[in-house]
C-alpha cells in the first residue's frame, strides 16, 4: 500500500505537535530517514505543503497575498490585514506582496479560498461588459 503525501503530512504534523525544538527536530530527522527509506523523497513539496495547511489551521495562521500595480504603504497593509484577521478569526496573518502592473490599479487579495478582486483592471472589464448589455 503507498503512503500518501497527505498521511506523510499527518505523521509529520503529530510526531512533532507540541514538542520542543530539540524534540522535534530530531522527530524531523527520523521522519526524512523514513523518507528515504521508502524512497519518497520525492513527495517532499506535497509532503511540506499539507503539512504548512494543518500547522496554519492549528495555530490560528493565514497566509495571503496582496498584488498591486504598484507597493503598498503600510497603513494599507495593515488594513487589510485586520480585515483578513477579522473574517478569518486568524491569531496572525502572513502576507506576501506582489507587484503585478497588469492590474493598472487597486489590489487583489487572495486568502485561504477567496479571491477579493478590487483591481481596476476588472472593475474597466466589468463597466465594459455592463455597457454592451
């Protein structure tokens, strides 16, 4: 029977939960021995990936990512962080900034599984689309 990377995932997460730093970082040890063992070295992104989902949903983490034509200033950052962290009921949230010009203004915010989309961008798209009805 394979193993899949999300049982991999799942054996990583609660052989090091709630361990110190020393503990579970030989835990991590033991488990890529296992890895290459069974060789399934090759799971290790899928592995990492699922394993990053239970350890944010466990610790009241979200990750996000704001693209915008150009950076944002960190009064705008930390708006829409509190929004995040207030619809989400996240302790912390991540945020990763990208600089996409191809939206020609205003920001699209992707978190967990929604896409808020106030990019110029579309909202041109969408009064064009309106217009021609």
């Amino acid at each position: 029977m394979k193993i899949t990377s999300k049982q991999y995932a799942i054996s990583l997460f609660e052989s090091v939960k709630g361990k110190k730093d020393k503990e579970a970082s030989a835990a991590v040890k033991k488990f890529f021995d296992v890895l290459v063992a069974n060789n399934q070295t090759g799971q290790m992104n899928k592995i990492i990936d699922q394993f990053l989902k239970m350890w944010n949903t466990e610790n009241g983490i979200v990750e996000s990512e704001f693209f915008s034509a150009q950076g944002l200033d960190k009064e705008t950052v930390k708006l829409l962080t509190g929004y995040i962290a207030k619809h989400t009921g996240a302790k912390q949230v991540i945020v990763s900034q990208k600089v996409d010009k191809d939206i020609l203004g205003g920001v699209v915010i992707k978190y967990e599984d929604q896409i808020l989309d106030g990019s110029l961008k579309t909202r041109l798209k969408n009064l064009k689309e309106q217009m021609v009805k």
